[in-house]
C-alpha cells in the first residue's frame, strides 16, 4: 500500500529536475499526476530549458510506475492557461488534493536588460506560484477533503545571498515572496484542513545548478563562498533528497503541520 493511494497531485515544472523527481516520487506511492511545464526557452535564463521530449519522458517513466498521467505544456505566468491545465487534468483523473509549485528559473546571468531579467524571475518564481494556488485552491476548497499544498522556496528564500545582479535579487526577492505566499494561505486554509509549506533546497543536482555559474560566482568573490556553500561537506543535494521531503509533506504523516518551511540544506542555513 502506497502512502498515496487514490490522491492526485498538480505538479510544476515536472519535465525533469525536481519536479519529474516528485512525480515519479509521488507516483511510486501511489499518486496520478497532472503535469505541466513550459518546455521553451525564456530569454535571459541562461542555460537550456527543458524540452517536450523532457515532459514526455516524465510521462513514460510515471506510466512505467502503473500511475495516471495528464501532461501539458503551460506556462505558470499564464493563468487562463494554467487553469485550463488544472481543469483538465481533474476532469480526467479526479480532484487534486497535492499542489507541488515547484517551477522555477534560476537567476538571469545572461547580461541582459536588468528589467528584464527581474521581471523573468519575479514572473515565473513569484506570481506563478500565486497562480499556481489560485488554478488550484478552489477545487480543494470545493472538494471540502483537506489537501496539503507545498511551494519550493529555496535558502535563497530566508537569507541575503548578497549578489547584487538583477536576476539574483529578484531570484531572493522571489523566494522570499513564495514564502509569504506560503503563510499566508497556511492560515486562510488551516480551517479546511488544507495544510500548505515550503521546503527550502540548498543546491540541487539539475540542469539549473549544475549549468548555472554559482562556481564561477564564487571564484570571482570568494567572500561570498561562506554563504554558498553548505555544512556537511556536499556541494549539491539529489533531487530525491527534495522529493522525499515532499512526499512526507503531502502524506498524512505530516498531518499537522502546516505554515513551515524544511530546509534540504545540508546544514547551510544553520552554518552562516
Ligand atoms: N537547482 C537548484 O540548485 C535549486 C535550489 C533551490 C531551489 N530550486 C528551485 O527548485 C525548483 C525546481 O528547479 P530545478 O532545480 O528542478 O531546475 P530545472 O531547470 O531542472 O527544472 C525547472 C523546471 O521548471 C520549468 N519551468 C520554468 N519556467 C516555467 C514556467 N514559466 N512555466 C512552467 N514551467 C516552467 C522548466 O522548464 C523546468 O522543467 C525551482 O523553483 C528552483 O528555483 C532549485
């Protein structure tokens, strides 16, 4: 017997990285899934996004595992959209009571328009997370089961890194706003037993970490190192690390808690 037999879970950004990693985590306990992701290039993140043959091979994996799956490609900052991926998701595999809002872009890098890079990260980081609760909230309130919501923050979200570029800012900025978010509906929630929190990843071994220039950044200012680097002597996680976070986070063995964030740190926020 799964830990998730019979729910339903919305998930983000689940093409590959962290997000593919929950649905096939959330999948092998039992969970269906609706999947969306953007799958295209948004111009100032500066590694390669993922592609539909990405979102296809979530599809095949979690298919592998005898779950359900509802994939489509959609933006989080399109919220018509969005609703439309939701809607159709539940009207095929039942109502949603797990929403993972865990798409995300790193923090510019490309050198470009400084607006522009705030804007992209702010966009897809913040208010695609609000959509996220928005296209979802509703139905759980509807459905009148409880539901446990989690939205990936990051240590970005509860410290200063100190890298004043606009994709940084607006990437801390974003993380801390998801935080916000995150309280916020925890106590609008609380009284449907809809439980909702974030977890806080340090570095994770995706495409994002691993093709971003956070080396590079920290060769150049070595002060900054400190603050980027963790305690226990890794320099990323595994995205099952997160995954196994979340699970634990949409199963009723966190059945009372609500409105916290769990770091995936290896001890980084505790070290500073
Ligand atoms: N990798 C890290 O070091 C790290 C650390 C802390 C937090 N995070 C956060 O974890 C989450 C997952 O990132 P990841 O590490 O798996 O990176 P990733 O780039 O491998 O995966 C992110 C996924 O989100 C999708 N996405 C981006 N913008 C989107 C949009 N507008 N609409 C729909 N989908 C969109 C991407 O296409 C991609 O498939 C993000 O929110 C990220 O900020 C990552």
């Amino acid at each position: 017997m799964g830990k998730l037999d019979g729910k339903v879970a919305f998930i983000t950004g689940a093409a590959r990285g962290q997000g593919r990693s929950h649905a096939l985590r959330l999948a092998e306990e039992g969970a269906d899934i609706i999947a969306v992701d953007i799958c295209a290039q948004i111009e100032s993140v500066q590694y390669p996004m993922s592609t539909s043959a990405d979102l296809d091979q979530t599809v095949s994996e979690v298919e592998k595992l005898g779950r359900r799956i509802v994939a489509s490609q959609s933006d989080v900052r399109d919220y018509p959209a969005l609703q439309k991926a939701f809607d159709e998701g539940t009207a095929a595999l039942g109502p949603a009571s797990i929403v993972v809002a865990n798409a995300g872009i790193g923090a510019g890098g490309k050198g470009m328009d400084p607006d522009q890079e705030w804007e992209d990260v702010v966009a897809v980081n913040m208010s695609g997370v609000w959509n996220t609760g928005r296209v979802a909230i509703p139905s759980l309130l509807k459905h009148d089961n409880g539901g446990s919501i989690i939205l990936t923050s990051s240590t970005g979200g509860l410290i200063g890194v100190g890298i004043p570029t606009a994709g940084f800012l607006g990437y801390t900025a974003a993380k801390h706003g998801v935080i916000g978010l995150m309280r916020s509906w925890a106590n609008y929630l609380a009284p449907h037993m809809i439980r909702v929190n974030s977890v806080a990843p340090t570095a994770v071994r995706t495409p994002m970490a691993a093709d971003g220039d956070l080396a590079a950044i920290m060769e150049r200012n070595p002060a900054l190192a400190n603050s980027l680097t963790n305690a226990m002597p890794v320099d990323l996680v595994e995205p099952l690390d997160v995954s196994n976070a979340v699970l634990w986070l949409a199963s009723d063995e966190s059945r009372y808690v609500t409105g916290t964030v769990v770091p995936v740190d290896a001890g980084m926020l505790n070290k500073r």
